[in-house]
C-alpha cells in the first residue's frame, strides 16, 4: 500500500512537492512507515520562497493591531484543535500525548506574548533633543524569514519563532524536522483559518538542500535555527556569509548540581522528570547530576536507581505512561551505542534500560539508563545523548561542581539544588550557562523573557522570545525631526548640541 506523502504548505494552501526525494516519517511506536515527507527540490524551493517574497510586504504594512487580532484567532484555534495537535506531535514524535500538550502549551505562550506586539514594536521619543529638533526611533519588520527546526519540539520551538517572527510584521517560511513535519503544516493552515493572507506562513519540507538555499537566497533576510550544534555552527556561518541576521541555537548536556543541603525527595523527583521526560529528547533535559559528596550521591543513586527501574514506558498514547519510544530506530541505536560505550569506559551502569519488554511491539523503545562513577574525560559525559540517559559524576565541592559546569562545552541550561541561599546566589552568579534553575530542574523561561544558551549551544546575540525576539525579528530606524523657520548656513563642523 502506498503511503501518504505530506504536504507543503504555500499560496494559503497544501500542495503536492514536485520533488521525488523522499524520506520516511515513522510512527515510533510501533516502529512503521506512518508517511513520506518530500525533499523538497529546486522547484519547490522557488515555490515557497517566491510566495512568501510576494506575501511580506503587504503583511508588513498591515497595522500591528490588526496583525495581532489574527494572532489572537489563531491562537484560539490552536487550543481548540489541541488536542488533535498533541496526537499529530505524538503521532510522529513518540512523546507522550499530556506532554505534547504541554509544549503546545509553551508555544502558544509565546503567540499570547505577541498579541501585545502594538506594545512591544513602539519607538521611544525625545522632545527637543537639541534646540527645534526632536528624534524618534521606530521598528520595522525585516521582509522574508526563515525559522528552521528541530524534531524534538515539532510545535513549540516553531511557535517560538512564528509568534514575534509573524505579529512583526514578516513573512515565515517555517522547515520543519523532517522527522515529524506535520505538526507545522496544520499550524500554517490554522493561521490561515484565523485569517492570515496567503503567503505570510509557508511550510517547506527538506533536509540540507532546503535549508542551504534558506541560508543563502538574497530574499531571505533572517534565519532562525534550532537543532543540533554542528548544523547550528554550519547554518550560522552561512547565513551570515550571505548577508543575513542570524540566530543559531545548539545542543546541550545540561548538569543539575546537588549539594549535601538538598532536599533528596525534592531532588529525585526533580532529576527523574527532567532527565527521563520525553525520553529524554529535550534541549533542557538534565543528563548529568553532579553530586557534591559521596554520602549525598550514595543516597541519591540508591534512590534514583529504585525509580528508573520503575519507570512507565510505552505507547504514548496510552494512559499513564512516564516515556513514549524514541524518535526512529536509528535514534533508538545512536543512544545504545552511547550506553554501551559508557560501559566499556569504565562508568558503572546502575540501570540498563537497553532492552525493555514494550520493544515487542516493534516500537523503538529503550528503557531508562543510569549510570554512576561517569568522570569528566568520558565520551558519555562530553557529548550530548539526547536520550533517557543519566550520568552521575561525583565531586567533592560546590567549587568543583561549578568548575566542571563551565569547563563544558555545552552551556544550555544548568540548576542547583539546595537548602543554601548564598550558595544558591554564588552559583547562579559564577556558572557559565544560559538559564539557571534555582530547585528548578527545567529552567525554561516563560514567553515574555528569552530562551537561549551560552558556548556551544548558540551561535548569534539574540535569544528566542521575549524582547530579543522583537527586536531579532524587526530592523531598528532613528529618525531626526526638525522644522526651521529659517535657513541656517551649511555647517562643515560635527553637529553638536545647541
Ligand atoms: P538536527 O540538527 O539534526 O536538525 C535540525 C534541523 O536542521 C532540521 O530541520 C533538519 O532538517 C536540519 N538539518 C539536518 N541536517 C542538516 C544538514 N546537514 N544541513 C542542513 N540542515 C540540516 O537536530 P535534531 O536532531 O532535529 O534535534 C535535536 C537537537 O536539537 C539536539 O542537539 C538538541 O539539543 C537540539 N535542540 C536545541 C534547542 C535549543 O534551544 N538549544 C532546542 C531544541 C533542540
């Protein structure tokens, strides 16, 4: 039987790609072809560029209020569509549908924070800045974006860019992961059901050759990138080669530091959520527990070690399951690979998730892994897993574990745990990260601050949402104002103050 092949969406329609390239879309739980999502070729590429080049400028010129009550429509009907958007997310991502329905949640977040975009475009204004002359400044959108991401958050890293990107004034050409691209195209067509013109919200399928021509076609003004951190680096030096603002989140191996004055309820709870959540596919899931002290890290691993093996792990549409399966089998095997290096590095597997009784389901499901005695120079340490895999590494000071946190290459996010408010302040003061969780394991900030990490886990100087998403998504102009009576001589001199 021939299965179903995903849609581009452009022209305020889907459409059929032209392109004969190719690539499965799985439905990880019972581990089958669900569809096939076209590559989109050149055709296709001009297609959507084209339509989002002839949509901007109108889409610009509309009046932030007026953008805003489509923004405010859309989001209605994404929370009354929502549930079917969890399904799709799950459907093709494997997470569980309560968590699917959280991420829809965290983005339309940030389409809330963008309805009150005729607050947050405003200039400022000087009277008088010198004698008869006023000066203003003013934002302005910036034509054609691209917001390219990854598969682990199929509607909320989307919703971060699409929110400031569209109540601003741009038209979006939005690249989905090509592993789970169908949470984008109902999105899109959702906008348009809100009102949006044709044109202001395109979905271009596509692996390297889509994304390579978003980085370098001259029509392109912006790209927004989120994924893992070599494609990161790759997307952010082309871009910027060719003229374009850029902003380029990456990977992480974000480390949760426990004191010897932590709450150890508090603590385990906080390290089995934010380390096995979504299997552990999350930019902000915590794969390392530094643990401050043999003593403290006896008790935790024993305890951990009890709720790992506890863990629910399934289809993730059923009922009360902690973890769905992975997001494909090769994914499922990239992080088999990492635990069975882990072993043959010398760390001491406490719990070996690798074979669980939900795979007979031919589901690419791996069960919860925990290692302990993980020490610095280890692969499974310095490398990003992405998977439900928790690495402890023991030290002896608070001072070490801050040491260790920013000696990695990896600067996403980064939480303490303790009972300690100035050792709680030292640490956010000192660790280089870019979100720090005080007894919050997941750190994420809300809408109305930015999200984005330091080191290798973003290139550019704008975060996602938030302010820096205004200003990332609209060019600045200053404009000076004077009205004479009368003529002044021309001046050969430096204006100054008069
Ligand atoms: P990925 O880098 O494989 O893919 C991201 C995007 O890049 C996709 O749209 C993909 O089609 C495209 N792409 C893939 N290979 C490419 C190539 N060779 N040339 C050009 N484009 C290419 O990432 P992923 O596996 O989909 O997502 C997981 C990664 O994303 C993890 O590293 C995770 O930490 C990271 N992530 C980071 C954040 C953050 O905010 N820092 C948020 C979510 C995910």
């Amino acid at each position: 039987m021939s299965q179903p092949r995903i849609p581009l969406f452009f022209a305020g329609a889907r459409q059929d790609a032209h392109s004969t390239r190719t690539s499965p879309v799985y439905h990880p739980a019972s581990g089958t072809v669900a569809a096939q999502v076209p590559l989109g070729d050149a055709t296709d590429i001009e297609a959507v560029i084209a339509d989002a080049a002839a949509a901007a400028t109108a889409w610009g010129e509309r009046s932030p209020l007026d953008r805003a009550r489509i923004m405010f429509k859309w989001r209605e009907l994404c929370l009354l569509h929502a549930d079917e958007l969890a399904r799709l997310i799950s459907s093709e991502h494997g997470k569980v549908t309560s968590d699917a329905r959280g991420e829809l949640q965290r983005g339309l977040e940030v389409v809330e924070f963008a309805v009150g975009i005729p607050h947050l475009m405003k200039g400022e204004f000087s009277d008088q800045v010198s004698r008869g002359i006023d000066m203003h400044s003013l934002r302005q959108p910036l034509g054609v974006v691209a917001a390219i991401t990854p598969f682990n958050f199929p509607a909320m890293v989307p919703l971060w860019m699409l929110g400031p990107a569209l109540a601003c004034g741009n038209a979006v050409i939005l690249k989905p992961s090509e592993r789970d691209p169908s949470t984008g195209v109902r999105l899109a067509e959702l906008f348009v059901e809100a009102g949006a013109p044709p044109g202001v919200l395109n979905v271009l399928h596509g692996d390297a050759e889509a994304v390579n021509a978003l980085c370098t076609d001259p029509r392109i003004q912006a790209v927004s990138f989120v994924g893992s951190t070599p494609i990161a680096q790759h997307v952010y030096e082309t871009s910027a080669k060719h003229g374009k603002r850029v902003q380029a989140m990456g990977g992480a191996k974000n480390h949760l530091v426990v004191l010897p004055d932590a709450d150890l309820d508090m603590t385990v709870e906080g390290l089995m959520g934010s380390a096995y959540g979504s299997a552990g596919e999350r930019c902000m899931a915590i794969s390392v527990a530094v643990v401050v002290g043999d003593a403290t890290a006896d008790a935790l691993v024993a305890r951990l070690a009890d709720r790992v093996k506890a863990l629910r792990v399934g289809d993730s549409a059923a009922e009360g399951m902690d973890m769905g399966p992975l997001v494909t089998g090769v994914h499922r095997d990239k992080i088999k690979g990492y635990i069975d290096l882990g072993v043959q590095e010398g760390a001491t597997l406490v719990v070996d998730g690798r074979m669980h009784p939900a795979q007979a389901s031919g589901g690419f499901f791996l069960g919860g892994s925990l290692f302990d005695h993980v020490t610095k120079d280890m692969t499974i340490y310095r490398e990003e897993i992405f998977g439900p895999v928790l690495c402890v590494v023991r030290v002896e000071s608070a001072a070490e574990a801050i040491d260790l946190c920013n000696k990695h290459q990896y600067g996403n996010g980064v939480a303490i745990f303790t009972r300690s408010g100035s050792a709680a302040r030292e640490f956010a003061h000192q660790v280089q990260c870019g979100m720090v969780g005080i007894n919050v394991p997941i750190p994420v900030p809300l809408a109305m601050y930015s999200f984005g990490g330091w080191k290798a886990s973003a290139f550019g100087d704008h975060n996602q949402h938030g302010m820096d998403g205004v200003r990332f998504y609209t060019k600045l102009k200053t404009v000076t104002t004077r009205w004479p009576q009368s003529v002044d001589a021309a001046s050969f001199s430096m204006p100054v103050l008069r």
